[in-house]
C-alpha cells in the first residue's frame, strides 16, 4: 500500500518492520478475519482452469497460514509446495494447518509442503527452481513491487508462469474518505494502479502479461468492526509517515460521523479493488552478465 517502482507512483514508504510484527500480532487469529483472502484465492484458481501446467514445484510467496498451499495441493497433488513468508508466527499457524490436514486427508499432503522464512524480494530459493509462482494479496505490502517481480522472474523456470492479485488505488476509498475529514496524517496505504502494475510485469522481463481488475464491496454492522477485522487480519496502517498518537475525541467523532453517512441498508461499505495479473517466463535473451544470446535451430530435413 504505497509501493514504489510503478510509472507515475511515489516511492515506497511502507514500515517494514511495522508490516512484519503487525503479521506476526495476527497469525492466531488470521483465519477467522481472512474472508477476502479466501475468496480472492478461490477467483485466481478459477484463472488457472485455462492454463495448460502440469507444476512439478510451486511457491507461495506470501503463504500467511497456509490455506492456499492446501487449494494448490488439491489442484495439483503431484506437486513439491513451498510456503514463503516474513512472519515466523503465520508459518508456524501453517505448519499445524499441514500437520493437521496430512493426519485427516493423506491424499492431499501430495509431493509434499516445506515453509520457508523469507522476504519476497529476497527468496530463499536458486534460480530457475519453481514451476508456478503464487502469490495472493502479498505485492501491496512490498515497497519496491518491481523489485519483488524482478525475484518472482528469477526464480521461476523457463516457461513457468506467475499468478498473482494485488489491491488497486479505489481500495478502502471510504475509509480512507473518512480519516482525511479527521487529520492530514496517512491513515489507509496508498496502492498501485492496474496498468502500472501490467508496465512492471514486462519491465521485470514477463512475457504475454494478462491483467484485469474487480470491485469487491465488503460491508460492516459499523466502523469498529472493519478496523478490528483489518487489525485481525494483519492490514493495520504501516506507514512510515502515520501518526504514532490516538486520535482525539473531537476528530475521531469526525472520522465516524463522515463514515456513518456513507451507510446503506443499515450497512457500512469498504470496497476493495483487486487487481488479478498472470504472466510467463520467456527464454532468456541475454546472459547474466549481460551478453546477447543467439540462437541457431538446426534444419529439419524433409
């Protein structure tokens, strides 16, 4: 929320220490405040059902607990799975998920599932090692989103594909309405546009980038449930600019006075734009240090 790297964007100004323990905090709860995650998750597998990939290695870069190596697991159950996360504690709710779900269903425990520690723009992992790189609701968070496709390219193999989401700049646009009437202080992430986000694919050496984006609207009995729901699922505010105190009361009844009169159907709404992208990685052109690779295919005799 606020990365950098994108044509026409601000740099990245997120905490990244701030990201990590905020987390870390939720992992115990995570799966109960994740609906969106889920139901993002469920739309990208949908994607997959035109793709023709038989993955012998897929990574999950952003895997939290783990629900989404299990939705890998029953689509392609051959597969080695790797979870990849910055917060100890969501790999750890992971491993329990794992454990738990190889005792009732062996089935789908498949090539199997190894969690890995680690920042998305730093991956564990060698060159050329995966053949399906997943990543869902994770690219918002990074500072520098180039950086982590440039990452997600090296450590696909040849011809492997990349599926991921991200959240779109009309993301939380109520709430972040609704902080602006209080004080000047960030109080929602800002987010990389769509096209911007298609312009990094093919700068990070992507080929056949396809990207569409949706509108999903959420809605709250009131404003404390959403704020406690994001703190639950890890999304509290992480910018390096936000303010450190509490609101006072004057402008917290602000914030929730210009909240209140967005309400419909007895409901408050946040909206959420997802951004869904999908792209391969071609034959090299160059060498790594940067020299022309040149081609010669034998004729075919008649």
């Amino acid at each position: 929320m606020k990365p950098g790297g994108a044509p026409g964007q601000p740099p990245g100004n997120l905490d990244a220490l701030a990201v990590r323990r905020n987390f870390a905090r939720a992992a115990p709860g995570y799966n109960q405040a994740a609906a969106l995650a889920r139901e993002v998750a469920g739309r990208m597998a949908s994607r997959l059902d035109y793709v023709r990939l038989t993955p012998a290695r897929i990574l999950d870069a952003g895997c939290g607990t783990g629900a989404d190596l299990n939705l890998l697991g029953e689509r392609y159950p051959g597969a080695l799975r790797l979870g990849c996360d910055i917060a100890l504690p969501m790999l750890a709710q992971a491993g329990h998920r794992s454990a738990w779900l190889r005792r009732l269903l062996p089935r789908l425990s498949g090539g199997g599932v190894a969690l890995l520690g680690g920042d998305a723009a730093h991956l564990p992992l060698v060159h050329g090692s995966v053949d399906l790189l997943w990543s869902n609701l994770m690219l918002h968070w990074a500072n520098d989103p180039l950086a982590v496709l440039g990452e997600f390219r090296r450590v696909l193999a040849v011809g492997g594909l990349l599926m991921f989401s991200t959240l779109g700049p009309d993301t939380l646009r109520e709430l972040r309405r609704a902080f602006a009437a209080a004080d000047r202080a960030p109080h929602v992430h800002r987010f990389v546009d769509m096209h911007d986000v298609g312009d990094m694919l093919v700068a990070a050496g992507f080929a056949q980038p396809v990207m569409d984006m949706e509108v999903i609207t959420l809605t709250y009995r009131s404003l404390d449930d959403l704020l406690h729901e994001l703190r639950a699922a890890g999304a509290s505010n992480a910018d390096a600019c936000r303010g450190r105190g509490l609101l006072g009361k004057r402008a917290w009844h602000r914030v929730i006075a210009t909240y209140e009169a967005m309400r419909r159907d007895a409901r408050l709404p946040a909206t959420f734009e997802v951004i869904y992208g999908h792209a391969w990685k071609p034959e090299p052109r160059t060498t790594e240090d940067g020299r022309t690779i040149v081609r010669f295919d034998r004729p075919r005799r008649a």
